[in-house]
C-alpha cells in the first residue's frame, strides 16, 4: 500500500486524529459486544418474557464503563503496562555500560528538539528497542542489551533517532495505547465466550421473543455479535499490525533526517535481522512497538494485501533498499 506523502507536522495531526478514532471504535465495539450479552444471555428488551430478563443493560453500561477506563488509563499510563511486559528496568546515569547509550540520546534529543525520553534497558540479548509514552514530555525509550552490545556507535545513534521519529511523531501514543487496548479486548471476549459457552442463549430467534420482539431481526443481529465475539481478538491484532506497517516507514525517514546517516540506520537494519533469535523479552501483544518484529514472523518479509493485514512491519530489506537510495546507493 503506498504511503500518503505527509510532512512531519501533518503526520502529527493524522495521529492524534487516529487516536481518537481508535478509542472510540475501540469503546463502540466493547459496547457492541455487552449489548449482545444483554440481550442474548441475560434476556434484555421489550421482547423478552416478563420477568425472565434484566430491564436493565446491564452488561452494556458495565463493559462500556470498562472500556472507557481502559482507554482511559491506556492513553495516560499504557507505557507503563508496556514497560512492564518487557521486564524493562530504567538505566542509570551512572552505569558505565550505557554511557554511550545515553549520550547518544542526549544528542538525538538536542537534535529533534524534544526532551530527553526515559532510557530503558530490557534483559535480552536479541537486538531490538521501542519507544511508548503519551506525548514527547511523557516519553520512554527501551534498548535491549544486546542492541547496545551488537550495534557500533553510528549504528546505535541511528537506531535511537529512529525510535525518536516516533516519539516526534506522536506514534508513542497511538500504538501504547492499541497495546494496552489490545489486552483489555482479549479479556472481555474471554468473559463473553464463556458465559456464551455455559449460560446458552436467551434472546434471538429461540422463543424468548415474540414476533412484535423482532425475533428475526435479532437473530441476524446474534449471527453478527457472535462473529465479533469470535473474531475480537483477531480485529484486534490487525489494528495493530496495520497502523504499524506505515508507521515504521516515516519513523526510517526521521531516524535519517535526525542523523544526516542513512547507512547507519540500513547496517543496523540489517545486523538486526541477521540476528535470527527472537525477544522473548517482548511479548505478542506489543511486538507492533518494535523497531523490527521481536517474533520473527515469516508474514513481515512479504508485500502485498495479506502481508497488509498480518504483517506488524514492513520488510527489513525493502525499508535497507529505501535508506540505500537516500543516501543514493543502490543495493
């Protein structure tokens, strides 16, 4: 899919739009999925026999209020669930082994303009590194040991001005918070599922309702909640990949614009994916975080419609071929 040209200030805007409509839809659908608990488990509405059902949506109101914490808490704290699935541990200014790292983003931070992110280290010797946060003020940036280990200095600069294009472009919020919304989706469909599994259905077409009660109407509508129940945690994960994807593009652009160094960013590229281990620090739900995929799934070295919706970043040899070419080389 080819990226909509964006300067760094339009890119800005279209993320805080998309975060807006990602909580949203996130919220719209949570309730979407109470409402089928209400009405086809607990026996809600003006079809449901007398006395056989709740005059209230309960489930509704409940998962709507969850929700609207979740995404609540996600957009002002998410970093810090991240954080803490990564097994991350703050680095100190006085630990001589990240010295250079942090010097590194002292520089970087000058250079965008920001200020200096939180800096990290996650206990993995894989390469790798992600940044999350809300907002530049609010940010963190966390390096594996084995990014500060493998990389050269001009290497690592790259990787973390890559990492600041996202904080500079406001991805940290958008993607901290489908991380943490992405967990709380998985728990709610587990609920349902479950009292789906041993309650049995109460409303639809199956003789709690009448005939003025819509019964087929709500069993076209049962059909329809059922299938989102099933396939949430699936909706879920290609949100994330799919705003990942085109992320990861713009963020290369940045890390480059920030160091004048291309190649730099290309050798990391390319030391990263020749490491073939995966994070295991890095867990499913935030591998769409990462600079490179911390799984090391088949689908992000592909192009085309399917990779688009299974792959959480574009392929490692294409985002090289394309910081090759800015530094006008060719592979």
């Amino acid at each position: 899919m080819p990226l909509t040209p964006r300067n760094v200030y339009e890119q800005q805007a279209y993320n805080r739009r998309l975060t807006v409509v990602v909580l949203a839809g996130f919220v719209l659908f949570v309730g979407f999925l109470g409402f089928g608990l209400d009405v086809f488990l607990l026996g809600f509405g003006p079809g449901s026999e007398e006395g056989m059902g709740f005059p209230f949506p309960i489930a509704t109101v409940v998962a709507m209020s969850i929700a609207g914490v979740s995404a609540t808490r996600s957009a002002l704290n998410g970093d810090v669930s991240v954080l803490a699935s990564a097994t991350a541990v703050p680095v100190s200014d006085n630990d001589p082994k990240y010295r250079q790292l942090l010097n590194i983003v002292d520089e970087m931070s000058i250079a965008s303009g920001l200020p200096r992110p939180k800096v990290y280290s996650v206990p993995d010797p894989d390469p790798n590194a992600f940044a999350t946060g809300r907002d530049p003020a609010h940010a963190s940036l966390a390096v594996t040991e084995g990014l500060v280990e493998r990389l050269n200095r001009e290497e690592l600069q790259a990787v973390v001005a890559h990492e600041m294009g996202h904080i500079r472009n406001y991805d940290i919020r958008l993607m901290t918070v489908v991380a943490a919304l992405i967990g709380t989706v998985l728990l709610i469909t587990e609920f349902g599922t479950r009292m789906l599994r041993f309650g049995g259905v109460r409303g639809g077409s199956g003789g709690k309702r009448d005939s003025k009660g819509g019964g087929g109407g709500l069993g076209i509508l049962m059909v329809f909640w059922v299938i989102a129940l099933i396939l949430a945690p699936i909706i879920s994960q290609l949100l994330a990949m799919a705003v990942s994807r085109q992320r990861e593009f713009l963020a290369d652009s940045s890390g480059a614009e920030l160091t004048r160094n291309p190649l730099a960013l290309a050798s990391a590229l390319q030391k990263i994916t020749d490491a073939d281990d995966p994070t295991k620090a890095i867990k499913k739900g935030t591998a769409h975080l990462c600079i490179a995929d911390p799984l090391g799934r088949s689908a992000n070295e592909r192009e085309g419609f399917i990779a688009d919706l299974l792959a959480t970043h574009p392929p490692i040899e294409k985002r090289i071929t394309l910081l090759k070419a800015m530094a006008y080389q060719h592979a």
